[in-house]
C-alpha cells in the first residue's frame, strides 16, 4: 500500500504545541473553532494527530517561499 503522506506533492503535516498554539490564537484574535477543518481519517495528517488538535500545513510558494496554513482535526 501507498504512503500517501510520504508524496512529493503533499505538503508537510505537522501537530501544533499547545503552548505554540496559544501565542497563535491570540496573534490572529481567533478561537481554535474558527479555524478551518480537516477531518480525522485524512490520509496526510500524522499518526499521533487526535480529534481537537490543531495541524499546522506548510507549502512551497512561490511568492512568500513557503506558506502556512492552520487546520483543527475533527471526526
């Protein structure tokens, strides 16, 4: 079977710190709710990612060099 995380084409999946993420939340003025979702069985997310926990999202991009996106695992 395929590793789907382990694709050149997907983005690199990480879980975010909670202490990292509170410093995050209060920068952008948001709740952990308001962020977009990505669901649990989503074949790219980590294996120790859990319902709640928030995944940080890195791209390449060819204006910024890399970009970062935030997503909340939900069931």
């Amino acid at each position: 079977m395929v590793d789907v995380s382990q694709h050149k084409l997907v983005p690199e999946h990480s879980v975010v710190d909670e202490d990292v993420l509170e410093g995050i939340l209060d920068e952008y003025d948001i709740k952990r709710t308001d962020l977009p979702k990505i669901k649990r069985g989503d074949p790219a997310l980590p294996d120790d990612a859990d319902t709640g926990d928030v995944i940080t999202v890195v791209r390449d991009s060819r204006t910024t060099d890399r970009a970062v996106a935030y997503r909340l695992v939900v069931d």
